[in-house]
C-alpha cells in the first residue's frame, strides 16, 4: 500500500476548521477526503498535520493517505486540482515512506498573523487581516511576547477543557514586524493547543494598546486560568505558513 503525502492549501472563509466532523459539516477535510475517495474507488481517510479553526486559512498544510491505487502521483495531483473548489488547492503529492505520519512527525509548526494598523482598512485585503485603527506599540509587543517563549504550562492560553490531557508546549520564537501599516506576527512551536495561537495574539494585542507589561502576561502564564489571558483574536487574519518535519 502507498502512503501518498501532500501539501495543500486552502481559504478558511467558508469551513467550519479542517477536521471532518460527524454532523454533515461542511470540512476542508471532508471536502478532500470526499475527491480521494472519489479518485481512487477506496475510502480515503485523510491524516493532516493538526486542526484549524473555523475560518483559518493554510498557505501549507501536510496530510498524507493511504491507498491502492496505481494512479500517478502528477495524475493525481491534475486530478485534485481539476475536482477541487476555488479555495482549496493541492500545492504537490508525492510517495512517502511507509512511516510518514503528517502529524505525529512534527518538529515544529508556524503561523501567521496579518494586522492592518492603519486608519483606513484595505478593502481588497479585508477578509484577510484583522483591521485595527489604534496605534500599537509593537516594541511592547515583543517585550512581552518574550515571556512566552520557551516550554511553559499554556493553561491560560487554550479553551481545552480537559484535565487529563497535558497543557505543557514549548514556543520557539515570536516574530513581530511591520511592513506599510501592516504588523506580521509569525508564532513558531512545537505544538498547539485549541485556540492557543490566537489568545496569544489576542493577549499581545491587548499589549499593544498599552493594557499589559510583560509582567501581566508573566503572571498569565502562572496563573493557569484562561480568564486571565487576552480575548482570542479573530480567525480570518490567521495563516497556517509552514510545517516542519
């Protein structure tokens, strides 16, 4: 059997996140797993390398399946392109080696965040960034973006309710810079919990508009309750940009 790897990439606007859901959902992974199934005559279950929420975009996701069939991996790759939506494309497909695993292989994850910081929105861009008209002080941003970096306990930082699953991750770094009244935000780690990216862009937001020192969010982190943290920033600006493996 050929385990088959690929990167993908897709417009979050209108899915309810990647993960199949058993309710009848609209899903960028059933949307995929629905075409494979289709293409090869087999039912295709998608592994992908995490879950996005509702609303969040791709630039390049990796999910690799399983199958039979003898179908070449460019025919596949026209085949997908040709019986996919707009916003959703396959970037490459290639074989893999038997123990490719898209999301148990990880070494680190990246994401991106567009903010507009300007008085007058984009309206070409507007799907696509978090609009916000105040100034933000970015050095205060990355003062406090400093605490997070490293393995620390995110209880603060995620909506997971679960008390068995662990909470520890580790952030590698947090790059913040501004190019023509637009901030990116780039979170790199090991790992992510529900919602953990954008509390975290929520929480250097607030710090942005001069609510929180790094002392405030030194203190989130230790407090291990997610009242403490920041609001959780808006989806549509949020980019998966890079898997490594």
């Amino acid at each position: 059997m050929r385990n088959i790897k690929m990167i993908i990439q897709y417009d979050g606007t209108r899915y309810k996140g990647w993960q199949k859901q058993a309710e009848n959902i609209n899903t960028v992974q059933g949307k995929l797993e629905n075409i494979l199934s289709k293409m090869t005559g087999e039912d295709v279950q998608l592994v992908g390398c995490g879950r996005t929420d509702a609303g969040v975009h791709a630039l390049n996701y990796t999910a690799n399946f399983h199958t039979n069939s003898n179908m070449s991996t460019d025919d596949m790759l026209k085949y997908l392109n040709d019986n996919l939506p707009d916003d959703i494309a396959l970037l490459s497909i290639k074989n893999a080696s038997e123990r490719f695993h898209a999301r148990y292989n990880i070494l680190s994850k990246t994401y991106l965040y567009r903010i507009n910081n300007s008085q007058v929105k984009n309206v070409f861009d507007r799907k696509y960034v978090h609009n916000i008209h105040e100034q933000l002080d970015l050095e205060k941003m990355r003062q406090c973006s400093g605490a997070l970096i490293g393995t620390h306990d995110f209880q603060s930082f995620t909506t997971l309710k679960s008390k068995t699953k662990s909470t520890v991750r580790t952030v590698n770094y947090i790059n913040i810079e501004e190019k023509e009244s637009i901030i990116e935000i780039e979170v790199n780690g090991n790992g992510f919990l529900w919602n953990m990216v954008r509390i975290i862009l929520g929480t250097l937001i607030e710090a942005g508009r001069g609510k929180l020192s790094i002392s405030d969010v030194e203190n989130i982190l230790n407090a291990k309750k997610r009242a403490e943290a920041g609001p959780i920033a808006p989806a549509k600006a949020l980019f998966l940009k890079d898997v490594e493996y």
